[in-house]
C-alpha cells in the first residue's frame, strides 16, 4: 500500500486531515473537500470499500466517485492525475546511471 493512501487511512480513522500530497491524490480539495473527507470516512468506517479498495482508486476520480456512490453519496471527484493518464506504480526512480544522466544534461 502507497505512503499517501496509509496518510489517507489515518487521517479517516482519527477524524483529521490527511496530507497535503493525500488531499491532491484523493481529490480533497475545494470547496466540497470536507464534504468529499467526509464521505470516504463514512464509507471507510462503514466497511463499503476497504484499504486495498482505496489505494486502487489513488489518483482516479472516477474510481472516488464509484466508492462513495457506495454510500448514497452523489459527489463527484475530481483528482489532480485526472489529466495525465494512468497512474504508473512501476517507475524506477532509483535507476542506475540516473545521477550521470543528470550530469550530462547540465
């Protein structure tokens, strides 16, 4: 499970915000984004959709949207990786060569 959806869990049981990047991630931003916290709580809490269920649903507003509606609730999520395609868990950041690469291009 990703570092921002266990900040999101957190945050939904302990009745707090999550992070900042777990706000971006999960849509929890403007003026509906207590009222989109809230929802995931519920649902949460309620058992409508689980851990597994979230991290699945990082980043995909639509996949947010279909958990809620879960719960009657009729708000629509909106994420800021909405616009750039799927989200790609695969990437090696820690590549080798990496830091020459860099290097080379300064």
């Amino acid at each position: 499970m990703r570092m921002t959806t266990e900040s999101l869990i957190e945050a939904l049981l302990l009745d707090t915000w999550p992070t900042p990047g777990a706000c971006c991630d999960f849509g929890l931003d403007g003026p509906d984004a207590s009222a989109k916290l809230g929802a995931l709580q519920n649902g949460f809490r309620a058992e409508e959709f689980s851990a597994q269920e979230l991290d699945e649903a990082l980043g995909n507003g639509p996949a947010l949207t279909e958990l809620v509606k879960r719960i009657g609730c009729p708000l629509v999520f909106k994420t800021a990786l909405d616009d750039f395609g799927e989200y790609d868990d695969e990437y090696d950041y820690e590549r080798e060569g990496s830091a020459e690469e860099a290097k080379d291009v300064a």
